[in-house]
C-alpha cells in the first residue's frame, strides 16, 4: 500500500459520516452498479475525504477492481491518467482508485489561497502517492529554489527532493517520465551553467562547485533521454505514454510523426559532446533498464513496425 494512504484520517462531518456508512453498507451488499452511481455523482474532493477517512474503505477500493469503469469516468471528466500504472524498479502498481484518490487532493491544493501552509501538505501527499502533476509541481519549485541559491540549506533540501521526484518520474511514468526528468535536468544544468559563466574566477572552490554540479545535472539528463529510448518499442511504454495528457502534447509539439528520429537528433548532440562519457552512461541505463524489465512477470512485447 502506498504510503500517503496510512495518513492521518480526515474528520468527517455527520453529512460525511453518514454517506460513509451509506457506501460501506452497499459494498456489503455488493450491489456495484449502486454503488458506481454514488461515486460517480461526487466530486473528487469529497471522494478523497470521505473514503481516505475509512480503512475498510480503503482496503476494499485498493483490494477490488470492481468499480474500475466508475473511477474511470470520474478521472476522464477531469483529463487525469486513466491507466493502471506498473512502476519500472519494484512492480508497485499505482491503482485507478491511486489516481481518484490524487485528483482529489490536487484540486484541494488548486482551491486553496497561494500561502496557505496546507497547500505544502496536500502536495507532499500527492507527490507519497506518486501522481505525475503533483511530482511536475513540486520539481518546479525545487527547481526555482535551487536556480536562486544552489548552496543554501533550502537549496540542499530542494536538492534532495528532487533527485527523489526526478527517479520516481521514470520509474512510475516510463517512457515520457523520463523524458520529463530529462527536461527538468536540463533546466537546472542550464540554469547552473550560466551561474558558472558569472564568476570572475572559474578557478575558485565555489565554481568549480558549480560546474559539476551542473556536469552532474547534464549525465543526467543523457541517461534519462536513453533511458527513454530504450523503452520505445514496448507497447506497454507506449500505452503509459498516451495516457499522459502532458506526453500526448509533448509528441505532438516537439516529437513531429517519428519519436525515433527525435532520439536520434537529441543523443546525437550529447554523444558528439561527451564521448567516452556518453558511452558509460549508455552502459550504465541499458543494464540498469534489462534488469528492470526481467523482473516483469508481463512480458512487454515490441511494437509491431510497418
């Protein structure tokens, strides 16, 4: 189970009590098409609190895929991922219900004011349970703190967080998550470069600091974009990729009709740049990804090619 989920539960109102009591009887009942309607008819903020608050619940919607086509109407109306996800390091599955579960805590954090201190928590929570917008919205803002001071102790807790959300981006999101990391990778190696470009003396502890650490940043862009790589023929891949709405946008402005051909332009680059260096990285994604995909009772089949 999922972390996030053990959290503390929410109290519920009578109104929320009531409901709760209401959908545990009709699961004992196991009338599914009641209790499909019920769900469906909820906001996601109100499913979040009211089924996070029960164990029972919990354990049930975690535990039974009876109500999978209800969770995926509700997740369809709000353009969130409507796929069970398997992640790449330890076959954790990031379930439908996961994903309601999500949505829900990501519109509370929208509806709340910008410096209201609960909004870091909702966040936190979405980002324990792994759901793609909320890891996309904490990098930026650990981004944002690392570019205005990378060695101040907020920057080092920034820095930690990330590299946690860049790692599980991939592992949870495959194929586009790590494409996403590579552009968050990119960002900072940028950011960072041009920060070594403004000292005076390029010699000094405090630049060369710097430089590596955006050395750092580039290897690892170039291993999450061959990482990526190494996942387009899998039909698998593929599917995870179009259920994310930022992946289906992404391929249609920067990838054109051949996802091949845009990892041929952007390794070609880094593999004229780094040399040597290029080929450790590439050793070191490919063994790592052959024993990801060997643990995989599924077996990913390559895509068929015209």
């Amino acid at each position: 189970m999922v972390n996030a989920l053990k959290s503390t539960q929410v109290p519920l109102n009578p109104k929320d009590k009531q409901i709760v009591r209401l959908i545990e009887k009709i699961i004992e009942k196991k009338n599914f098409i009641k209790l499909s309607f019920i769900l469906e008819k909820m906001h996601p903020t109100d499913l979040y609190r009211r089924l996070n608050s029960s164990i029972k619940l919990k354990h049930f919607f975690l535990h039974n895929d009876a109500i999978d086509n209800a969770w995926t109407r509700v997740l369809k109306r709000y353009n969130f991922p409507q796929l069970a996800l398997i992640r790449l390091d330890n076959q954790r599955i990031l379930t439908l219900f996961h994903f309601v579960l999500g949505l829900g805590i990501m519109l509370e954090f929208f509806n709340l004011p910008v410096r209201d201190p609960q909004k870091m928590t909702l966040l936190n929570k979405c980002c324990e349970l792994g759901i793609y917008a909320g890891l996309v919205i904490r990098c930026k803002i650990n981004i944002n703190t690392l570019k205005s001071d990378c060695f101040s102790p907020r920057a080092k807790i920034a820095e930690e967080m990330l590299t946690h959300d860049l790692y599980v981006l991939g592992q949870q999101y495959w194929q586009f998550g790590f494409i996403q990391a590579a552009n968050f990778d990119r960002q900072i190696a940028d950011a960072l470069f041009a920060r070594y470009e403004t000292y005076t003396d390029q010699n000094s502890e405090q630049a060369i600091s710097v430089y590596t650490k955006a050395m750092q940043y580039r290897c690892a862009l170039v291993r999450n974009l061959i990482s990526a790589n190494l996942l387009e023929n899998y039909v698998l891949a593929e599917e995870i990729f179009d259920s994310l709405p930022d992946a289906v946008k992404f391929a249609a402005e920067y990838m054109g009709h051949s996802k091949s051909q845009w990892y041929i332009d952007q390794l070609g680059f880094f593999k004229d740049a780094l040399g040597e260096k290029y080929s450790e990285l590439e050793s070191l994604a490919t063994t790592e990804m052959s024993a990801s995909l060997s643990k995989f009772k599924l077996k990913l089949k390559p895509k068929a090619t015209d």
